[in-house]
C-alpha cells in the first residue's frame, strides 16, 4: 500500500516500505523551494510525481508559504494547473 509521508524536506511515496518517489525542498522563509522529483524506474508513468507536487502545494497553503519551483518537472505540473496558481511565486 502506497502512502505518502513528510520528512526533513522530502515528501516520499513508500510501497511495502520501500520508497518509490520523492519531492526535496528546501524552505527559505516565506518560500518553499521544490528542487528535485524523482521516482523509480518501475513506477514511472503513475502519476506519483504530479501527486507529491499536489501535496507540497497544499503544504504551502496551509503553511502560508509561496512555491519556487526550481525542479523542472514541479514547475510543469504547476504551470499546468491553474489551481495551484495560487502559492506560484510571481
């Protein structure tokens, strides 16, 4: 069962307690920093990655933070949903 967890600027996917996908960030007063996705090769393509950056994005809505998106791949899925507009840094 996959679960998504938060640890010291990483947010992971874990599968059978193996992790299979993170997010690293690094916070930087009022900014959340994305600076790298990675997911396993034999998970690629299920949408791991998109769900870590919907879950850092809700982490800096509740945290009041405002997203640099520094790792290609994050500033992509942002670009592409307009409703995470909102913590984009302008």
């Amino acid at each position: 069962m996959k679960t998504i967890q938060r640890d010291n600027g990483i947010f992971y996917i874990e599968d059978n307690e193996q992790r299979v996908a993170e997010l690293a960030y690094e916070q930087e007063g009022s900014f959340m920093v994305i600076t790298h996705t990675q997911v396993s090769e034999t998970e690629q393509g299920r949408g791991l990655a998109t769900e870590l950056v919907e879950n850092a994005v809700n982490f800096a809505r509740e945290h009041g933070l405002k997203i640099k998106p520094v790792c290609s791949f994050a500033k992509t899925v942002i670009d592409e949903h307009s409703e995470f507009q909102d913590v984009l840094e302008k």
